[in-house]
C-alpha cells in the first residue's frame, strides 16, 4: 500500500490506504480451502448493523482478509484501520486479560498480590504505547493493535500518561475490592474453569443461532450459579440485555433446569457498584426470540445464509456525528463527500 500523508485540521494524519479509490465489492471466495466467514449474531453486530449499515459491512465483511497481502488494496485497509484503537479500550483488554490470569494461577495455588498486579498491568500498557508509536498501519491486525492518535501523528502527554495509570489502579483497586473477588481469591475452586473468559473462536448455538458468546467469570454458590462481568464504563440500560443473554448462554451450556438459580451481576470497576439480575424464563423466552430476529435480519443482507459474505452496495451508509466514532471514516467515501468532514479527509 502506498502511504498518503493528510495535512487534517492544521495536524498531519497518515492514512495507509491505496492511491486512487478501487471499487471492489467484495464477494470472496467460498473455497474450503479458505477460512469462512460463518455467519453469527453478536449484540454488538446487531448494534452496529442498526447504526450504520456501511459500518457493519467494513467491520465484518468488507475488511474480510484483509490480512493477507493478496487482497485487494482496500480489503486491506479496511482490516488495518479496523485495528486501530484507543487508549481506554487497550486498558479494557488489558485489565480483562489480567482478572483471567489472576484467577486461573489462584485456581492452580498460586498467591495473588495487588500491587504486582497493578504493575504488570500499567508495565505492559507502557510497552503497548512504545510499540504502537512505531507501528506501521500495514503491519496492524487483531493482536498487533496500534492508537488511532499515533496513526494521526499525535502522541499522549506526560499529564494523560498519568491520568491512564491512575485509571488501571483504579479499576484493578476496584477488583481486589469486591467482596465477591475476596471470596473467589480465598476459595477459588468455587470458580467453573471454562467460563474464565475463554480465547478462541469457537462457535456455539447455546442461544439458538451460531454465535460466540463469552462470560467473564462464573461460580457456584449453595444455592445458585453467579455469573460474572467486569465493567470499567458505567451502568447501562445495554447491559441488562447483556446480562440476559449471558444467562441464557450459561444456562443451556450447564444444562440446568428452571427451577435452578441464576444471577448475573455486573462489577462497575471504576465505582465499587454492583448490580444483580435474576430473569425470569418469561424474559428469557422474549430474549431468545430477539436474538432469533436479530439473526434474520444480518442474514438477509448476506447472499449466503451461513457464509457472512454480500456486496458493499447493500450496506447504505448513515452520515452523523456518530462517524467521529468510527475508524473507518478515514476510508468512507460518504462520510468523505459530507459536510461532516470537517478533518479535510481526502
């Protein structure tokens, strides 16, 4: 890819993209032979088709081997500049991955301090931002993220590198703090393994369409089964649905009954808040029928009904204020040709 450097709002942005705009519609291969890109539902895809359709088909089509340099030009950049991110999401996937490490050598014996913790955490987010700042866009993917500010030719003060240190103690302070996490640290065998935010890309149909649902940390107490979610934003009205279809996922894979107990409950980081759902299976019924609806509706934008594959005309784009939010404005068009483009994207 060529590198064609923006002069965007009196601040220099480079943008890894092809030299001229190259149509390409993007229907790939159905070789065997070839990863698929199968066709699940996830909340956040619901979410994002909803929001803006060109959106979702530049997250989840349109950036579809994007990683391999046989690709057409902006199949790449559309997968490059989908791996560009923040800091506050990095230290979310940072802090995420620390609770699952903290809790699986608590569960092998091993003894847990806080402060070592906190460390480890703030150390690897240190040598994130030395990496990131001298990554090429093209070299970006899924496990080599990089900051969209560094990208723009920007870099975080000595006041904001601070400000994001005391952030990651004060959530991991947060951790240590719940009475829940003091119990599952004395007594960790209470702790159901597989549910320890587990990698991969396995998919299920626990909730009736292909999907890949995820729990943070689930446990057993005398009287029902707790499930678990680490937040370092604040309460939300989208959690509660969250919540739902954990319960849903947990419950079909534990193959429990309904007279058996199960509550999420939300762990708000940054505040000390917990806060706790029991569903009732009326809920649950309405929420597996959602998620059914939801299914339909990606799959009627596919040309396939299990491969997640169709042309970037179906996806119309949705110009706002909400493409701020988006990486990949750097590449729409639409957003490009707006009144909105007050960057000076070319």
């Amino acid at each position: 890819m060529d590198l064609t450097i923006h002069n965007l709002g009196g601040s220099l942005i480079s943008k890894r993209v092809i030299s001229a705009p190259v149509k390409h519609e993007n229907m790939q291969s159905l070789d065997k032979n070839r990863l698929e890109n199968t066709l699940v539902w996830s909340a956040i895809r619901s979410k994002t088709l909803g929001t803006c359709e060109r959106k979702y088909y530049y997250n989840y089509i349109g950036s579809w081997e994007g990683w391999d340099e046989s690709s057409p030009p902006d199949v790449q950049a559309a997968y490059r500049v989908k791996h560009l991110t923040t800091a506050e999401l990095q230290i979310g996937q940072l802090i995420h991955d620390q609770i699952r490490s903290i809790f699986e050598r608590a569960r092998q014996g091993g003894t847990i301090h806080p402060a070592k913790e906190i460390g480890a955490v703030q150390g690897r987010f240190q040598t994130f931002l030395r990496v990131s700042e001298k990554r090429r866009l093209q070299d970006c993917s899924a496990k080599r993220p990089k900051l969209l500010v560094h990208e723009m030719g920007e870099t975080l003060g000595a006041k904001e590198l601070d400000a994001l240190n005391d952030k990651i103690a004060k959530y991991l302070n947060g951790f240590f703090g719940f009475d829940d996490v003091k119990h599952l640290l004395a007594d960790p065998a209470v702790l159901i393994p597989e549910f320890l935010d587990p990698p991969g890309f396995e998919i299920g149909h626990e909730l009736g369409v292909p999907a890949r649902p995820k729990t943070d940390a689930v446990f057993l107490t005398v009287d029902k089964v707790i499930i678990c979610d680490w937040k370092c934003g604040s309460p939300s009205e989208e959690h509660r649905a969250q919540g739902l279809t954990y319960d849903l996922y947990v419950r079909e894979k534990l193959a429990l009954s309904p007279n058996e107990v199960t509550e999420i409950r939300f762990y708000y980081l940054g505040s000390g808040e917990v806060v706790s759902f029991v569903f009732t299976e009326e809920e649950r019924a309405e929420r597996l029928w959602a998620i059914g609806e939801e299914f339909e509706t990606l799959k009627s934008f596919s040309v396939d009904p299990e491969i997640n594959v169709a042309p970037e005309s179906r996806f119309h784009p949705r110009v706002s204020l909400r493409c701020y939010g988006c990486n990949h404005r750097l590449m729409c068009h639409s957003f490009i040709a707006s009144p909105l483009n007050i960057e000076g994207i070319k």
